[in-house]
C-alpha cells in the first residue's frame, strides 16, 4: 500500500511501471487503466519502436 504517483490517491495498491514522461514510478490500477498509452513496456531501451 503507498501512494499514487500520478493521481496522489494514498493507502492503494500500487503497479510499478515505466512512464515515458517520468521514468519508473508507482502506480495504482485505476491510473494504470487510464494512462496505459504513456507506459512503455519494461526492457525498452536505445533506439528502439517505443521511442
């Protein structure tokens, strides 16, 4: 349980995930489903498709 890095919603489960704009952060399931266009898929490094 922690806080949100987006939504700042505290006492939630939280995902980790990679942002394109904020690097890894912590996330809950509800930001997770909303902005799951702005995360990158984990391994994603260099010059690659998801840049």
């Amino acid at each position: 349980m922690g806080k949100c890095a987006l939504c700042g919603r505290e006492g939630v489960s939280l995902l980790m995930a990679l942002h394109k704009k904020y690097g890894y952060i912590m996330i809950c399931t509800e930001c997770w489903r909303k902005n799951w266009h702005d995360l990158l898929p984990y391994g994603c490094g260099g010059r690659s498709c998801c840049e």
